[in-house]
C-alpha cells in the first residue's frame, strides 16, 4: 500500500518531465494523503503528453455537479493484478495509465514513518491509472501497486508501488499499447536501489539511520 507521499524541489523531477517532453509547474508537498489534489502525468489522444492535477481516489461520485471520493472502497491504490479485468477499470470513465511524480513515499514501521525513495536520485515515476470525467473536466487517479516482495516486508507486508525506470515511462504513457502488454511488469520487483530513512512525516527532517534495500540483480 503507498498510503501517503511527497513531492518537493528535486533537480532530478526536472529531468524527468523533459524525459518525458511535459512542463509542470508545482508547489513542494511534504504529505500527501488520499483525496487529495496531485499532479498526474498523462498522453492524450493525439499523442501529445501533459500535466494535470486530479484526485487521488480513484473511484467517484457526482453530487451536485461535483466529484466527491467514493468512500465505500478505497481506491488510492489499484492492483496491479486487477487492471486489465478489474471492474473499476472497466466502467465509464474507464481507467487509462499515469505517472504520478513523487520524491518519495511513506510507510509506517513500528509507528514510524519511513521516507522510501531512489537511492540515487531522490526520485519516483510511480505508475497509476486515472478517470477522466469529461463532463466535469476532471481527473481521478491512483497508484498501482505489486505483490509483496520479500526484502520489503519488514517495511510494508502487503504491496509495493510499481515505480518506473528510464525506458519503461513513455511506455507506460503509451496510449496505443494495450495493458496487457505490461503484465510482466506486475510482479513484485524492486527495480533500483531504495533509500529507507525515518522521518518526521509532517517536516521530512530526519530522525534516525537510513536503511539500503538494493535493487534485484
């Protein structure tokens, strides 16, 4: 499960949007929760790839003309088992593939919250799938999520975010592959060196002693 994130000043989060050919103007976040506004990374129809800000919750309602989370599931996370045949992904709007960029992710160990990140570059590409709601001219997102890998547990028993490398993000943007052509990816992985380091969630200053989880060989 990635329950929380943050996203501040980073040379390397430039690099990733000219990587990715997008301009993104946004302001630092130290703690990101569910339902809140974020910035996803998308390609339209005709090719073009852009920024948008959308909820993060996946699943919506429409009251009064708005768009309020759906509470009866949560849906900040997607599995990634579940994204070609889950029914979530099926219905109007049907789910399409996002990055959402972060500088790193946050889980809680012992009550502890630990800021999960790129060892070398401080920075994330994580996969997510969004709605968009075009009589409302908005967007819905969620984080895709991997099976349990072994060398993560002690951190989160569950899940893992599906994050991106070089190579594999304008793939994933990719508009013309189907998702299938990805499931290979949806194995739990851990694709690069993963810096594991105790914060304080609200100011990100450090706490105590950062923990390497190497990426598979």
């Amino acid at each position: 499960m990635c329950g929380r994130y943050n996203l501040i000043d980073n040379p390397a989060v430039g690099l990733l949007l000219d990587e990715l050919g997008i301009d993104l103007n946004y302001t630092p976040r130290l703690n990101i929760r569910p339902t809140d506004t974020v910035p996803i990374l998308y390609q339209g129809r005709s090719g073009e790839r852009r920024a948008a800000d959308a909820t993060w919750w996946l699943a919506m309602n429409e009251e009064e003309g708005r768009l309020k989370p759906d509470q009866r599931w949560a849906s900040f996370n997607s599995r990634a088992d579940n994204l070609i045949d889950g029914k979530i992904h099926k219905i109007t709007p049907r789910s399409f593939r996002v990055i959402l960029p972060a500088t790193g992710f946050h889980e809680w160990t012992n009550k502890i919250p630990q800021n999960i990140t790129n060892a070398d570059t401080g920075v994330l590409a994580l996969a997510g799938v969004a709605k968009y709601w075009k009589h409302l001219n908005a967007f819905s997102c969620s984080i895709v999520t991997l099976p349990p890998h072994d060398r993560f547990t002690h951190i989160h028993k569950k899940s893992i975010p599906l994050m991106l490398q070089p190579g594999e993000r304008e793939l994933w943007l990719d508009n013309r592959a189907p998702t299938e052509r990805f499931s290979i990816w949806f194995e739990t992985r851990i694709p690069f060196d993963l810096s594991v380091t105790p914060v304080n969630v609200e100011t990100l200053k450090v706490v105590g002693e950062t923990e390497l989880i190497e990426a598979d060989r």
